[in-house]
C-alpha cells in the first residue's frame, strides 16, 4: 500500500493466460495510481511461485481459464500455502449461470467480475475487492471527478487539479458546509502554499472550464440553479461538482 495525500494503494497480482491481456493490464496499471500491478502472468504455476517466495498481494486476479494448473486446483494449492496474509480473490470469467458463479465462491473465490469489462471497470473491482470502505468512496470520487473533467476535455496541463480533487473529497463525503476560505486553507494545509495560491488556482481552472467544456460547464451552472451561461465563482463550482458527484454515487 502507497499513501499520496492519504490515498490507499491496493496491490493485485493478475494472472490471465491471454498475453495480449497481460501486456493491456501492465499499460494501463502504469497509467493510473490506485491499484499496483506486481505483476501480470499465463499461468497458475507463476502464481503459486510468486507467492512461495514470499510476495503478498492484496488481491489476486485469477481467470476461469487460466491453465497449468486451472483455476480450480489453483484455488485449492493457495488455500494450502503458509501465506501472511491471505489475499482477496476476484475471478474474471465469461457470462455463466449463478450455479456456476456459486461454485467459483465455494471455491475460494471472493467476487467474480464477468466478461467483457473496460480496464477501468477492472480495476475499480480490484480496488473494492482489496481497499476499505473508506478508501472506495475516495477512490469513486476520484473517479467521477475526472470522468467529468474529461467530458469537459480539460486541461491536463493547467496546475492546481490536486487542489480540487482534495477539496472535493472533503466536500462529497462530509456533510459539513464549508465556506471558500476554508476550504482553500484545507487544500493548502500541509502542501507549504498559501490559501491565495489555491484560490488563484481553482479561478484558472474555472475559467478553463468553461471555454473547453461549455455543455458541461452549463451543466453545472443548472447544479447550483444558474442560468445555462451564466460564470460561476470558485465556490459553485465546487459545490456544483460536489452535487453531480454526490448524485452520480447515490449519496
């Protein structure tokens, strides 16, 4: 587990006997920071190799197909292994009937995740199956937040994203009010900047917005009940995402 800014990392070691599968699992776990990828192997052997020598993922992504030896033997020789801990299981399987989803279960499994999925949507299992509670609710703000931001086609370039981002964890899953002075002075605290800096930052990052995503800038605009084109202040915009976020997570 890494922390950055208290984010929880989750470890996985995936094993999929498709090498084309192995080599997209590398390139997008290299892309994001939420799930480590210790490592993307074809075979039960590698598996039980890897952990014999001592390496303690926190969840193990296994395919039903997955041979030498498959999936079911697999299960039964890690469940004998003297481990540290014991990792959480997620299997990746094609659409099947609850029987045999059951019998994955009965079996070691922990949660099954079914064919076809995107990378993100595997990954977000793996990070439910190996993170706390509270680090899934982070890690699903995170995720709406930049899905927003990239329907907005937002500058990746422009400084200060990791402001908002901090003070949108604040603000979807606290219930407190907070006014904008607070929350610049929480965004700056422990970062050795001033509150103007965050404040002159989310104004950049406001006005960016709304020139490249002027649909969804609207769109936030009718969050706080503003007209379609009408400029929000830094203070809407967060309480404008923190709604959509809110809503989009059933909160």
């Amino acid at each position: 587990m890494r922390n950055g800014d208290k984010q929880e990392w989750v470890s996985a070691l995936f094993a999929d006997s498709d090498r084309g599968q192995c080599s997209a699992i590398k390139l997008y776990g290299a892309a994001q920071q939420s799930v480590e990828v210790c490592a993307a192997v074809t075979s039960g052997l590698q598996v039980l190799e890897i952990l014999e020598k001592g390496l303690s993922p926190q969840v193990l992504v296994l395919d039903t197909l997955l041979q030498g030896p498959g999936l079911g033997e697999l299960l039964w020789q890690i469940g004998r292994l003297d481990l540290a801990s014991r990792p959480c299981i997620l299997v990746t399987a094609m659409p099947c009937t609850q029987k045999t989803a059951s019998r994955f279960l009965t079996m070691g499994a922990d949660c099954i995740i079914f064919k076809p999925y995107t990378m993100a949507e595997l990954f977000a299992a793996v990070y439910r199956c190996g993170g706390s509670d509270s680090a899934w609710n982070s890690y699903r703000v995170r995720e709406y937040l930049h899905d927003m931001l990239c329907e907005m086609h937002y500058n990746r370039r422009l400084g200060g994203w990791n402001y908002l981002e901090r003070i949108l964890l604040r603000t979807v899953l606290e219930s407190d009010d907070y006014i904008a002075k607070e929350l610049y002075q929480y965004a700056a605290d422990g970062q050795h900047i001033q509150p103007g800096t965050v404040c002159s930052a989310l104004q950049r990052i406001n006005e960016s917005l709304r020139r490249t995503g002027p649909e969804g800038y609207d769109r936030l605009c009718r969050a706080v009940n503003k007209p379609a084109g009408s400029r929000l202040s830094n203070l809407e915009l967060i309480r404008s995402l923190t709604e959509l976020i809110r809503r989009a997570m059933g909160r």
